[in-house]
C-alpha cells in the first residue's frame, strides 16, 4: 500500500540538484553575454526562416486566395516583424528659461503647422 507520509519524508532528504553548486552561484559566474539568444530560439528562428523561405510560392498562392480584408489583415501582422513600431516622444519645456525669441519662434512655428494642416 502506498504511504503518502513516507513517500513525503523520502522526498524531503533527497538532495536536489547539483551539489557541487550552491544556491544563487552559478558554474559560469559571468553568464552568458547580454543579448546573446538561447540556442533554442536561434534554432526556431532559423527553423522559421527556412519554412517560409522554401514554401515561398505556396504562402504567395495561399495570399491570393483570400478575401481583400483577411489580405491587409495578415500584411498588417507581418509589417510588426519589418518595420519598427514608433514610440510617442514627450516634451516638457519650461517657458520660464525660454528667452522672447524662442517663445516667438515655437508661436510662429505652430501657428505655421496649424496653417499646413488646413
């Protein structure tokens, strides 16, 4: 019969691990380079890369047979691996170091962009 107290206490005295190393210290204390993918996602993405590049012809045909939308759907989702997403930049500018020159040069400006605008 199986004894769950005893198989609890066999489990507990069993040393984890490797012990020739001690928690929180690694056998390579420098680690690996920052930046440097694991190999298994080099692999994958090379796996991917030539999946797509051998079936070329049959993704192109397999695009052609769908409707307009599900098109610009899908070249929608592939253009986030081609093109960097932009980011929204903020200014804080403190009118109170600005000189008159500069505060009527930025007037002038966004009033000429507002005109462009419209």
């Amino acid at each position: 019969m199986f004894n769950m107290e005893k198989e609890k206490n066999s489990l507990e005295t069993k040393k984890r691990g490797n012990p020739e190393f001690t928690k929180g210290k690694s056998g390579n204390p420098n680690g690996r380079p920052k930046g440097t993918p694991n190999r298994i996602t080099t692999d994958l993405r090379t796996w991917i890369s030539q999946l797509i590049d051998n079936n070329r012809e049959q993704v192109i045909d397999d695009l052609k047979k769908l409707e307009p939308h599900q098109r610009v759907q899908i070249f929608e989702r592939l253009m986030a691996y081609v093109v960097p997403k932009l980011q929204s930049v903020q200014a804080q500018i403190d009118i109170n170091n600005l000189s008159e020159e500069q505060i009527d040069y930025i007037i002038v400006e966004l009033s000429n962009r507002i005109t462009d605008e419209n």
